[in-house]
C-alpha cells in the first residue's frame, strides 16, 4: 500500500503472541452421519430385541401348555391379519381388571410365553380392542365363527372390521382353535367347563351340532329335534336350564320399578347390545343365529314371558350378568350397570306386546308379570332348602375341576342328580367335574403331543401334570 509497509494482499497480521486459527472445514460428512444412524439403530434393536429374545430364557409358568398343532396354524393366521395391533396378549398389574373373574382373571407372567410356539410374542400395541389373553373358554366355538364373520353380528357396538376373507372352513375353525387355546392351563380348563356345558345344553334340548367355519352364513337356523326328548316325570323339565343358574336367583323379582323411563333404557340397552344374536324383533332370529346351536332365545311368546320355569326375572338378570355357558349368550357383568341390567329385564318381559316395532315405546301396562308355577315352587322347595345348602356351607373348594364345574352348574348342589330330556344323560356337579377333567386332559395331552412331534422344545414332563388354577376363585 502507498505510504505504508503493510501488504497489499491476504489477511492482516496478527497481534503479537496470537495463532492464526485453523482453516475450517466440515469432520462429520454425510456419509460419517449415515453410518453412526445406522450404527446407533441396530446397537438399539439388538439390545431391546434380539439380545432379549436369544437370552432372556425364563423358566415355564405353572400355567403353560404348548399350543397344539392346528392352534399354531391359528396363530399365523392371527398375525398375518394384524389381530396384536388392536388386541394385546398379557394382563399387567395395573389393568384394573385383572382382579376380576371377566376379562382379566390372572397377571401374565413371562414363562407363560415359553418356547417356539410363542415366539415372537404376539404382546400387542395397543388396546383399542379388549385384551386376549385370558380369552380362552369364555365363548362357545359358534360365537367366535360369528364374531369373526362380522363382529357387528355378535357386538352391535363394534369396531372391529369383519375377517369374511377367510374363506376357508378350515382356516377360521384354526382360528377359532388358536382363540380358545391361547390362554394356558386356566384358559383349557374354561374352554374344557365350555365344552362340556355345550354337549350337555344340546342333549337336553335336542340341537344338532353347530355348523363349522363359516357354514353358517348361508345356512338356516337350526331346529331343535324334539324326537327321544322325554323329560323325566319326577323332575321338572327345566331343571337342567336351572342347574346353570345360582339357586338365590330362581324366585328373585326385578327390584325396579316399571315405569316409562326404565323400560326406554332397557330397550334402549337391547337395541345396543342385544339385537344380533336375538333379532331386530325378539324373536332370536338375528344375524349371529344361523352360527349357533342351540339359537338365541326368543322372546315373543306371552305365555314363556308369564309362566316359564326358568324365564323369571332373576333367571334373566343371571344370565346376562354371568353369560349361559354352552350357548353364545355372553356375560355382560363387566359392560352393563346393576341396574341397566335390570331394566333390560324389565324390557324383555314387555317385547311379547310388539314392543320393538319402530316409534313404539314402551308402556307399563306393556309389562308381563311373572309367576312361579306350582311345579317351580315344589322344586324349589325340594331343591332350594336353607340345610345343607351349597349357597351357606362355604367350605373351601380346591378341586380346579369341581371349581369349574361350580362355576358352570352353579345351581347343583353337591348332592343333586338330575337326568336330561333324553331320559339317559345324568348330571350332578360329579360328574361334570369328571367331564371337564376328562375334556381338558385331552386337550392338554394332545398339544404336547403335538408340540413333540415338532420337535419343540418341552419342559420337565413334570410342569404337565401341575393342575389348572381358576384365577379369580380362589
């Protein structure tokens, strides 16, 4: 520069004792970038998942059982059609349901998840559909064919989409299968008290079979055979029906009142809850019908309304509350107050008088009382006595087989006997005990056999022989 000694070009000089700075320049390329992502991720998957699922090896549960060969089929099916991502497979502690004897009887435990026929574990991601876990045995094999059919046919209310793309028999009744065998020793125990009620509900009431798969979308409603029913004279013909309905129930009145608005919010309830299975008219001739055997009830004969031996208001409000084991009729305890209940009671007793047609709302003088027959009352009083009642000697239980057996025939008394209306079948809390144990020891066997023939992984023949428990009835 003129006038000066300083240059011309570059950067000024530096103060005395100062170092130039480095020229700058990027140290984290893409590629750098790329690769530490990609480093970071399969560090986080092998540690969550695969590192868990090679050496995470928890010992069996108690309540393990392998699932058996057409369950497993059933699974694939299961998680090829996205089923885990609406409904979870384990109960934590802090469902507020796990205590009860519904939905969420026991807290999952992580041996129930042992071996190769449960592995990945189908956990679940959320829970806009309820948990599945405990399912097994809570519904008959022809409510599941319905439901999954279309759910709207069983559940009004639901959202689940309907699974008609399974066209084969075959696959839906694997399905089915993998449902009701799902839930461990507990859950075959249920579906084995399941069975049985099922085989003794047709016998007494002479219905074939349901039918299989998906059949019945395009069949008829079966018809009940009434040839070789010959109820017993000494016994009153719906004693059988009785023996699934606690004893303290048999006479029980509807303790509401009838009025309007109690008989609109039953009906109101029944057009929500109740209309597939029992039809848009009462009459059991629903969507879900043709599915099941024996068909939903039906509600429009005055005469069943007033004088039926099981038909009274607390034979009603029991099934409902608790379900009927061996028919589609659902428990609805965990969904419906007390109270709704009970005015669904209420309505039925009034849909004889053509209260479900369009625009008609029901009416107190629409009501059908109903009385005990003499019959009823001789039974009761030979069969219901405050002596030596199984309802007030709470001895404790531990039997899982007789448990069961109580919880399917709560109205037997250990010293009852009574025949079906085959005049042949005998049926006391014995000998359903014997025919739970007999159908779940099948069932169990049976999947380890199979598991075995799969070169499966199996525990100490030992874990086999523990018994079932009945979570919730302890």
């Amino acid at each position: 520069m003129p006038g000066g000694d300083r240059p011309t070009e570059g950067p000024p000089p530096l103060p005395r004792g100062w170092v130039r700075h480095p020229r700058e320049r990027m140290l984290i390329t893409p590629i750098v970038a790329g690769l530490g992502g990609m480093i970071a991720f399969f560090v986080v998957v092998a540690i969550v998942i695969w590192l868990p699922i090679h050496t995470f090896d928890p010992p069996p549960s108690t309540d393990w059982a392998p699932l058996s060969s057409v369950a497993l089929k059933g699974r694939a099916l299961f998680a090829q059609n996205g089923c885990y991502v609406c409904h979870s497979g384990y109960t934590r502690p802090q469902d507020v349901r796990q205590s009860l004897y519904f939905l969420y009887p026991k807290v999952s435990q992580p041996g129930d998840f042992w071996g190769k026929d449960q592995s990945p574990n189908l956990l679940g991601t959320e829970r806009t559909g309820p948990d599945l876990s405990q399912e097994s045995g809570w519904h008959p094999d022809d409510w599941q064919r319905a439901h999954f059919y279309d759910p709207r046919f069983v559940d009004p209310m639901s959202l689940m989409p309907d699974m008609k793309s399974l066209f084969s028999d075959e696959k839906i009744d694997q399905l089915v299968a993998y449902v009701e065998q799902r839930s461990g020793k507990s859950g075959l125990l249920r579906y084995a008290g399941q069975l049985y009620a099922k085989h003794v509900v047709l016998v007494n009431q002479g219905f074939p079979e349901p039918y299989r798969g998906f059949q019945g979308a395009h069949k008829p409603i079966v018809e009940a055979n009434g040839k070789g029913l010959h109820p017993p004279s000494a016994q009153l013909e719906e004693a059988p029906n009785l023996s699934q309905i606690d004893r303290s129930y048999w006479l029980s009145g509807d303790p509401l009142p009838v009025t309007e608005e109690n008989l609109l919010r039953g009906k109101e309830v029944f057009l929500q809850r109740c209309v597939g299975c029992h039809g848009l008219k009462g009459d059991g001739k629903g969507p879900a019908a043709t599915f099941m055997s024996p068909p939903p009830a039906d509600f429009t004969d005055k005469d069943d309304a007033c004088c039926g031996g099981d038909t009274g208001p607390g034979d009603f409000y029991y099934r409902i509350l608790r379900g009927w084991p061996g028919t589609a009729m659902e428990n609805f305890g965990d969904r419906l107050s007390v109270d709704d209940i009970w005015r669904v009671v209420l309505f039925v007793k009034t849909i004889p008088n053509k209260t479900l047609a369009k625009n008609r709302l029901p009416v107190p003088s629409d009501y059908i009382v109903w009385q005990p027959t003499k019959e009823l009352l001789a039974w009761v009083k030979s069969h219901q006595k405050l002596a030596n009642n199984a309802d007030f000697v709470k001895k404790p239980v531990t039997g899982p087989f007789l448990q069961e057996a109580m919880r399917v025939f709560p109205g037997l008394a250990p010293g009852d006997s009574m025949r079906l209306n085959d005049g042949k079948t005998q049926l006391s809390i014995q000998s359903a005990a014997g025919g739970i144990r007999a159908l779940y020891e099948d069932m169990l066997n049976r999947a380890w056999s199979d598991a075995r023939a799969r070169g499966e992984k199996l525990p100490d023949p030992m874990q086999k022989d523990i018994p079932p428990t009945v979570p919730g009835q302890q």
